[in-house]
C-alpha cells in the first residue's frame, strides 16, 4: 500500500507494463492471480496467456470527481467498481472513499483502509457479538476488516474523518448496516423476532427505530442517563443477532 502516494487517485499500470485483452471472453485466457503465478514460472505460454505487446499506461480515476453514492448532513461516501472503472475487472479490486459511516457488515468481501485526513476510531466486533478491535487512527495508518465482522468508523471531534478503502472484490458491494434507518434488523421486525429476543413487539419496535438516521450517523456529545441506558439496551439486541 505504501506505493501508491497519489492519495484518492488511483493509477493502475505504465508506460511500460503489460495488460491482458479485457474484451476477450475465452476463460482459458482470462487474466487470474493464479495465471500471473503460472505466467512468471513459465508454465503458461505469453500469446496463450493474452500478453500482448507494451501498452500505454491506464487513465486515471480520481474518486473526488465522482458523485457522492450517499450523502446527507454528517458525511457522504462514494464507491467504484468494475462497471465504473473497467481495470478494476482485471485485479478483483473495488475502491471506496467516505467520512463516517454506521455500523455494518460486508458479507461479500474484505475491506481495508487507508486513512487520508482527520482521526478516529475503528471498532470491529466478531461475528458472535465479542469484541474484536477498538482502535484509534490517524492520517496514514491503515485498518482491514475481515468478511462478515460487523464494524463501523467513528470520526473525531476535533476534525472530519476521510479514508480511502479497497474490497477484495470489484463487483457492487451490498454492506448490511444493522442501525438505522436502512437496518437489517427494521426489515426483520416481526413477532418472530420478538419472540427470539423474548420482548413484545411494540418494545422491539422502539428499538430497532431508536435510530432515525442511516448510513452516515450523528456523535452524541450529551446524554442522560436514561438516554445511556436505552442505548445500551439497543447495543444488546443487536449484538444478540450475531450471537
């Protein structure tokens, strides 16, 4: 990661590098990791492998100038994939930029980060509702998350958060959030749901509507005790799903 220094924009190839025919559909010359392996031990033949002559370098995707995927009052976040930027087809890699975003889970990739500006924190629990990593960050570290752990970024309160990510897949990603106005658990409600959880519905409902925002949600600086406590109670019935 520490080569590429262009910060949001991301370059992909050069003047002198090699690229296979992305139009062509035969699988036997698809471009994979593991015929790049094959390739460079000399197992697979270079026409057959759909190397070409050099190639002029790629063009630049700059995430800035991209519209916002989503965005309200407290961040935004944009997202490419290989529909947006065809190299991204080649490598298996999709790139997202974003602020702050509620807690989630990607239950088709991997992701990692890499911190542009501003600081934070990265809390990530295990699939089971444990604690897995409560960590604060800064301008250059970076941060992965493995598939299926629940995880969300908290900005700071001295300056906004802004981190760049790569996915260990180029396709659409779909992150499930489980707060919010968009939550897995509103679409799950439900006298079945109720009754795993062992409270009315009408107590579930409160619950799982706690949260009028979504995607992107507001730091309390100030709450009452009362206020600690519901939350606390909503942080349990969620953290029961993955139990």
């Amino acid at each position: 990661m520490q080569s590429q220094r262009g910060g949001a924009i991301v370059y992909m190839g050069g003047e002198s590098s090699e690229r296979p025919d992305l139009n062509d559909n035969n699988d036997d010359s698809a471009w994979t990791k593991q015929k790049l392996v094959d390739y460079l031990l000399g197992k697979v033949d270079k026409n057959k492998a759909g190397i070409g002559e050099p190639v002029g370098a790629l063009h630049a995707y700059n995430l800035y100038d991209n519209e916002p995927s989503y965005q309200n009052s407290f961040g935004w976040t944009t997202a490419i994939d290989e529909d947006d930027y065809s190299p991204l087809r080649s490598t298996g890699v999709g790139v997202y930029l974003g602020s702050m975003l509620a807690p989630h889970m990607n239950p088709m990739a991997t992701e990692y980060g890499v911190m542009l500006r501003g600081s934070g924190t990265i809390q990530v629990v295990f699939p089971n509702g444990s604690n897995a990593m409560n960590a604060e960050v800064s301008e250059g570290d970076v941060f992965w998350i493995p598939q299926y752990f629940p995880f969300c970024q908290i900005a700071s309160t001295g300056a906004p958060m802004e981190f760049v990510g790569f996915t260990t897949s180029s396709r659409r990603n779909h992150p499930q959030f489980l707060i919010g106005a968009s939550s897995v658990l509103r679409s799950m409600r439900g006298r079945e749901l109720a009754a795993a959880f062992r409270i009315s519905e009408e107590r579930l409902e409160r619950l799982v509507k706690a949260q009028s925002e979504s995607v992107i949600l507001p730091i309390r600086h100030h709450q009452q005790p009362e206020e600690d406590e519901e939350e606390e109670e909503v942080l349990k019935l969620k953290r029961g799903v993955f139990a």
